[in-house]
C-alpha cells in the first residue's frame, strides 16, 4: 500500500488527531462526537435527579423550585 509522501510534521498533526478522535472521553469544545458524549451524559445525570426530586417530594420539579 502506497503512502502519500507528506512531511513529517503532517503525520504528527494527523496521529495527534486520531488519538482526539479515538479518544470518546476526551473533554473538547465545540460540535464534536466526544462533547455529544458528554452532553448525554449531563442530560442523564439531569432526568435521573428530577426523577429523585419528584419520587422523594411527590412534587414537580418546577413546584419544587417555586416556579409554579
């Protein structure tokens, strides 16, 4: 299999890419994989505490807060 003759300095830059890319825990700004990631992972952690709020208050998480 042929490679593409690119300077070492290339080759670097794309290994340290594919370790970010393969890296799914990886904390990164902006619109990629592992900040979806950590973006369900927060949502979760959210719906399971409003669930928590609910089932030991038997209030909503809004008349919990005083919003309603």
């Amino acid at each position: 299999m042929s490679q593409i003759n690119t300077p070492q300095t290339d080759m670097n830059i794309q290994d340290e890419v594919m370790e970010i890319l393969v890296d799914r825990n990886a904390w990164l700004w902006g619109f990629t994989v592992q900040a979806e990631t950590w973006n369900g992972r927060f949502a979760m952690i959210g719906f399971v505490a409003a669930i928590a709020i609910e089932i030991l208050t038997h209030q909503g998480v809004l008349r919990f807060w005083g919003l309603i």
